[in-house]
C-alpha cells in the first residue's frame, strides 16, 4: 500500500521509498527526512477536494507532501496484537 492510499488518521510503518531511477533526489529527500523502514507514520490532514498537500506525520514530525510524493512511500499496517475476527 501506498502512503497517499491512507485513509485520514490512520496509522501504518514505511516499509520504503520507491526511486525511479539511480540518482532520484526526491527518493533520497524522503528518506532524509525521515520516511525510512520501521517509522511510524499517518496522514494527519488532506487538502479540500482531494488536492495538494497531505498532512502527515512521520515519528514525531509532521511534513506537507504532494500526493506524488506520497504515492512513492510504501506503507505497511502496524502489527496490532488483535487476530483478525477477535472481538475488539
């Protein structure tokens, strides 16, 4: 799943940053930043009508991405504890 495919408040861990090609400076941006492997992270706040930027936090920053720059972070559900069916 792609980060810009998170619902609003929904919490999930980067799993990688998606280059498209050797030198992509952005891909090396958003990792600089701090969208690396095992951080948690969520989409705070969306723009109206669906636009640019997205809110979102990654650790304990929060950081205004293009949905395009969203869409090259992949995410991962958290692993929460509960088994799938258990009641809640």
């Amino acid at each position: 799943m792609r980060l810009d495919e998170l619902k609003t408040g929904q919490n999930a861990l980067v799993k990688d940053v998606q280059a498209s090609h050797e030198n992509d400076l952005i891909a090396r941006r958003l990792r600089d930043l701090g969208f690396v492997s095992g951080e948690p992270v969520r989409i705070v706040a969306r723009a109206p009508l669906g636009g640019d930027p997205l809110l979102v936090t990654v650790g304990f920053t929060r950081f205004a991405l293009r949905r395009t720059e969203a869409a090259r972070i992949n995410v991962a559900m958290p692993d929460t504890g509960v088994s799938p069916g258990a009641a809640a």
